[in-house]
C-alpha cells in the first residue's frame, strides 16, 4: 500500500507529520510512503529517515513535471499536508487539484478549504493538519476498503475535478 506525497518539501508542508506517521507503521511492511520532490525541509527529512531506521520512507527527489501524473496513478493514495496555520485553511493547494486529476484517492492531512474539497468530492479522507495519529488511522481505512471502493473514490475526486477545475474547452 504506499502512499505518494509529490512536491515541495518544505516548512509550510509539515513533512514533519510524514516522518511521525511513517515511524509510527515502521512494522506495517505492506504500507510504504513515497515522496518525490524536493524543498527546504528535504535533506533534514532524509537525514531523519536514515537516524530513525525507517525502511518504509522513501525520498526520491525530483522528477520532471510531464512524468508526474503517471507516477501518481501508480500510488494507492496520495497525500497532501500542510502546516495548522490560519493562513493555509484559506487556500486550496494547487496539489489538491493535481491529485482530483489522477483519479487516485487522496488523504488529506490540512485543514480548511483543502480538506473541504477532498471531503466534499468523496475523493478521500481528511484528517486534522499536523496529526501523525490521525493520518495513520487514515492509511488503515483506505487501506482496508476494497479496491472498488478506492477506485470509486478516486473516480469520483476525477469527476470533481472535471467539474469545478478544469477549465479547458
């Protein structure tokens, strides 16, 4: 089961909540966090791994834009984070539109607007910014739906996003 995070690594992020919730399923082999991109916070998240021993944290950098959505459909969930600050409940990350486009569900670890979309789009599950507990309870929840269950989640996060976001003619 691995859950990709693809983008900026940095404070505003959070990343922080990957590295607790990854340390905190150390022992779940089947599940696996992926994260591509690069930041201010990515070379403390690699030196962090490698101190804690985490086998099932993998930070690839960066790749090029154009490959990224296939890279993104082969994930069983993809993850956005962002920092508990009063500013980012405010915005919808450009990420999350991103994610509603490949049809994957999504586990949305933010508060305010970005959560809400997930949630109204039945496109995944939202859980509270910054909290490693309740991300990884929602790794066992979408990890124990069944695989239709997650494709209809990610079909209709798609449909949302043809819906209210895509704007091409």
């Amino acid at each position: 089961f691995s859950i990709l995070f693809a983008g900026n690594t940095g404070t505003a992020q959070a990343v922080e909540v990957i590295l607790e919730a990854a340390d905190l399923l150390r022992d779940e082999a089947s599940v696996q966090f992926v994260v591509l991109g690069r930041g201010s916070r990515w070379k403390w998240m690699k030196e962090q791994a490698s101190n804690r021993g985490l086998k099932n944290l993998h930070l690839e950098g960066q790749f090029p834009s154009e490959i990224m959505p296939g890279l993104m459909r082969k994930a069983s969930a993809l993850l956005v984070t962002l920092a508990d600050d009063e500013i980012f409940t405010l915005t919808i990350p450009s990420k999350v539109q991103a994610y509603l486009a490949t049809g994957v569900p999504i586990i949305a670890c933010l508060n305010g607007e970005g959560a809400r979309i997930v949630t109204e789009a039945g496109a995944g599950l939202a859980v509270p910014a910054q909290n490693a507990k309740a991300l990884v309870s929602a790794v066992y929840e979408l990890r124990a739906m069944s695989e239709g269950e997650r494709k209809a989640m990610g079909e209709r996060g798609r449909a949302y996003f043809k819906e209210h976001f895509d704007h091409d003619l």
